[in-house]
C-alpha cells in the first residue's frame, strides 16, 4: 500500500501532492489496478492532513478515471498508468549511476541539476 509523504515546503498544493503520488505509484507499477487507496483515515493519521483535502484528491484520481470511490468499503484503482516495462533493470542502472555520482562528491541538488540538464536536453544535443 502507498505511504504519502507531504512536503510543506514544496509550494505544491497537498491534495495535488497526494494526486501526484499515487499517479507516480501507478506508473511505476507500485499500485495496480484493484489495489486499495488508504482510507481517508489512514491518510490524516499518516500525514497529519485535513480530511477534505484527502477527499478532493481522491475525487480528482476518481474524475480522471483513475480510482473508484465505494462508499463504506473504500478508494481502490481502477486502471494503471504502467507501460507494463520491467523497471527492475533500469532502476538498477539508475542506483549504480547514483552511487557513482555520490562517490565523485556530488551533492542531492548537483546530481538532480544533471540528470534534470540531461533527461530535458533534446536528443540531438545530449552529450
């Protein structure tokens, strides 16, 4: 099941935080179609949030077809956003770029500026 995480900071909304989430989680192939959402409950214990905004997030994922409300039962998704390719290999790959990155002494802003710089450059232009 998905554990939300609110960023205070970030100056995103924190039901579009929510919203994002669970869309990532779906891409990822983390949350499938049929698996349960936390109930509202579980998320305002989790997160510390006001119910209403765990409520309007839900009714966005709901109004974009992505979940399915079923009053006293629960929030569960009904389609995934996944393109059904194994990440397995990729995210390893990722993990040893990070490590690498890590050991020449890079810090968390310097490595997301590069990979940012990299994955936006069109493909004709990257090194």
């Amino acid at each position: 099941m998905i554990e939300f995480k609110l960023d205070a900071r970030s100056g995103v909304a924190p039901y579009m935080q929510l919203i994002h989430q669970v869309r990532h989680a779906m891409r990822l192939g983390l949350l499938k179609q049929g698996d349960r959402l936390p109930t509202v409950k579980e998320v305002v214990g989790q997160v510390a949030i006001n119910p209403n905004t765990v409520l309007k997030a839900y009714r966005e994922l709901e109004y974009e077809g992505l979940v399915t409300l079923r009053t006293g039962v629960g929030t569960f998704v009904a389609r995934t956003l996944s393109d059904g390719v194994d990440h397995g290999p990729l995210r390893e790959d990722l993990r040893q770029w990070l490590d690498r990155a890590r050991r020449v002494g890079l810090d968390e802003e310097s490595i997301e500026a590069l990979f940012v710089s990299e994955f936006k450059a069109p493909a004709g232009e990257r090194a």
